[in-house]
C-alpha cells in the first residue's frame, strides 16, 4: 500500500487534469454532472495538483507561452466570457496553439499547463473577490482610466444616482436535443453558448439601488403567455433581435421611460459593455435626448468594473439554474413546449427580480465595488465577497459550495498550497465518507 503522503503528492493523471480544467473554466458542478465525479472529489484533485506542484517545481519548467503571451490568452478568454461564449478545454487549447506560433521553436501545451495557467491569472469563474484581482497589464490601464473618466463626469456634472445606470445581458440557450432526449436534463438551459440564444434578458440597476424593469426578448413564434410579471417587459421575434436591435428596444421601452418619469431634467449616464452592445444611430439619438453620457467598458474590464458583474448577474443566474434544476425532469416528461417553459422562465424572472427590488442596499454597493462611484478606502474584494454571500441569502441560494475566498491581491497563487483549498472551498473532505480520513480517501482514487 502506498504512503497516504505521497499519495496526495503525486501528478495527477490526464483524466483527472481535464476534469480540473473543465472545473476552472465552467463550474465545479458542471464538471461534476459532465463526468460524473462527486464536486468534493474533483476539489481534492485540485489541492492534490498544488501539493505536486509545489514538491517538484522543478517538473513545471519547459517550453510555455511567455508571460506577455500568457497575458494575451487571458485577455481573450476575459473577452469571451463578456460576450457569454464558451471557454473550454478545445478553445482554450486552439487559441493558446494559435498565439504559441509566434514563438521560435514552439512550445508545449498541456493540461498541467493550462490549469496553471487559469489559476495564475485568477480565470476561474468560482472566484468571489474577481474585482481584487488584478487584470492582464495592457488592460489594467484601460480599466483604471476608464474608473477615473466616470468618477470624474459623476462629480463635474453633478450626476444624480438615479440617473447613473448599469445594463447588461444575459443570454440563455436552450437544448432541446438535450431536453428530449433520456439523459440528465439539468445541462439543457446554459448561460453560454455559440448560435442564437433561446432569450435574452436586458437588465438595468440604478446607482441609488433601484432595479428597472427586465426587457426579455424571446426567439420565436410563441403564444402570448397568460401572465407576463410587473417587473418584465416581452418583446418576441419570430428571428430574434441583433445586438442593435436589441438595444433599441431597451432604450425606447426602458430608459426612455424612466427618464420621462423623472421629467428629463437631470444629465444620466449608463455604464455599458463594448462587445454585446452596438451603439446605433437610433440607440445614440434617445441617450442624447435624455441627455445620458454612454460610459462604453473596455473590453476585457467587466467582470472588475460592471456594477451588475460585481454580484447580480452571477446570483441571477445562479437562481435560474436552480430553478431550472428543480424543474427540468419534469419539464422533459411532460413534453414541454417552448411557450410554456418562456411562461416559467418569465415567472422565475419576475420573482427574482421582486427580490433585487428589495435590495438597494446590495446594489448600490455593487457600483461602490465596481468603483463607478467613488468610495471610502477598502477592500474590495472582501466586500464583493460579502456582496455575494448576502445576494445568495436574499435568493436564498444557500451557502455555494463554489463560493471562493481568494488571496489578497499581492498573494503568489503558485506559493501558498492553501489557495486550492480556498479556491474551491467546501465542506470537510473527511465527512464525505464518516470515518475515514482525506489520505484513506486519496488512496482510493489511485
């Protein structure tokens, strides 16, 4: 029998590489469903990979991407996830090849390196305190001149927080392979994908913490449904809606309205994603009728300096999946059509949406975190973290046992064996099997 201690030292197979990997860029529960591993034991393969990492550095050396290439991998796979497509073991590994080719003499590529490289440059999606992080040099620049333009138009035009406001999308796909065919249903409905989205749902926050209403943009010809919540508007297009389009709408039906109840008297600005979002001629016209001052994010900079990236969207989403959860056997069952399932999704919407309502606390802190507006001296990743946490506990989602504690920003992640434990943090290992401890457990899986 092998020591339990060099057990838990030793390089983890390929297999178990990938599933890690897949971890990082999606979920650990995602990489759970898709190959079928208990979320606590892909999290131990995790801390496993540190241990090794740490006891033969010298294994870690050879032919990688630079670290100016490295950073421009980690721009791409920031931009990619802004725009909600898929960042994975094949796109990762293609782009990665695709920079490499520049380097004299090329340079290997493997699973060991990829999951050093997302825990590097903090590109895992479990992380609660993303906005402590800092981001690739070249668009850490564009991050901090674009904070110090915002703050500085707030207070030269005396912009008031119900006029500073915050809108993204969220894009949803539904599979409907999946949904009918005999296997797990969960995976159905994602948050990221390639093609045309099933519906989009156009959300806007407020710096004095109110929540306007949710356009929702469904693709399609579906009946009207029987009931469309207070706090949602629909709109249905037999081919969808491009990203101008889309826009348009929200500017007409949303923000149109909300600066003719204020009377138009006050300047506005909104804070906006450059890639989802096509600023056109008609789009442009209604912001400057209102007199609202297009904050357009660089690419790349959201998930540090987007109000709704600080903690809504990722709780939102995280409601809807949980939803969707409890509901997909059955919805599958029954047969379920595509207008009755925008008749649940608008219902779910709508009662998440009650919820944010009664949290303007939480959302002005959002733009605080996001520096937006400008803030007492602090932490801001510990205050995202509590953000988080408090926006769960409103949704109740439960404590997530992907909820990450980081280092602080000047932490070296390859130096502290801890960061793996943090990273995917979760309940004792050793209550997984009563009895048995965490060495008798590794031993197991070898």
């Amino acid at each position: 029998q092998k020591d339990p201690e060099a057990a838990k030292k030793e390089q983890l197979s390929v297999k178990k590489l990938r599933v890690v990997l897949f971890a990082l860029c999606s979920s650990t529960e995602q990489a759970a469903q898709h190959f079928r591993n208990p979320p606590r034991r892909i999290q131990r393969w995790l801390r496993r990979f540190q241990a090794f990492q740490d006891d033969r550095p010298e294994l870690s050396e050879g032919k990688y991407l630079s670290l100016e290439a490295e950073e421009k991998l980690a721009e791409w796979v920031l931009t990619q996830r802004e725009q909600q497509l898929p960042v994975n073991e094949e796109t990762l590994f293609q782009k990665a090849t695709k920079i490499g080719r520049s380097l004299e003499g090329g340079f290997q590529i493997s699973y060991e390196w990829a999951v050093r490289f997302m825990l590097r440059h903090h590109l895992s999606t479990h992380t609660r305190r993303g906005v402590a992080h800092p981001l690739p040099k070249e668009i850490q620049g564009n991050a901090g001149a674009f904070i110090e333009f915002v703050q500085r138009q707030i207070h030269a035009q005396d912009l008031p927080p119900s006029m500073i406001a915050a809108v993204d999308e969220i894009s949803l796909f539904l599979d409907a392979e999946i949904l009918g065919g005999d296997g797990r249903k969960e995976s159905a409905l994602q948050t990221v994908g390639n093609g045309e989205p099933w519906c989009e749902l156009v959300l806007t926050v407020l710096a004095d913490g109110s929540v306007l209403p949710a356009l929702v943009i469904s693709r399609g010809h579906l009946a009207r449904p029987a009931a469309v919540p207070a706090r949602v508007l629909l709109e249905s297009k037999e081919n969808g809606c491009g990203d101008d389009e889309i826009m348009e709408l929200w500017a007409a039906r949303v923000w149109r309205k909300h600066t003719e109840c204020r009377g138009g008297s006050s300047k506005g600005m909104l804070v906006l994603d450059c890639h989802r979002t096509h600023l056109s001629e008609e789009v442009l016209a209604v912001l400057s009728a209102a007199g609202t001052l297009p904050a357009v994010i660089p690419a790349g900079c959201s998930s540090r300096i987007q109000p709704l990236d600080v903690c809504v969207k990722r709780s939102l989403k995280n409601f809807l999946h949980k939803k969707w959860k409890e509901r997909s056997e059955e919805l599958s069952d029954c047969g379920c059509d595509s207008s009755a399932l925008l008749q649940l999704l608008l219902g779910w919407l709508g009662e998440a949406l009650e919820i944010l309502g009664n949290c303007p606390e939480l959302i002005r802190r959002s733009f605080l975190v996001a520096s937006v507006l400008p803030g007492p001296a602090g932490n801001n990743g510990d205050e995202q973290e509590e953000l988080i946490g408090a926006m769960e506990e409103r949704l109740k989602l439960g404590k997530s046992r992907e909820s990450s504690p980081e280092l602080a920003e000047n932490d070296d992640p390859e130096a502290d064996p801890e960061i793996l434990q943090r990273l995917f943090e979760g309940e004792s290992e050793a209550e997984s099997f009563y009895g048995f401890e965490e060495a008798d457990l590794e031993l197991m899986e070898i």
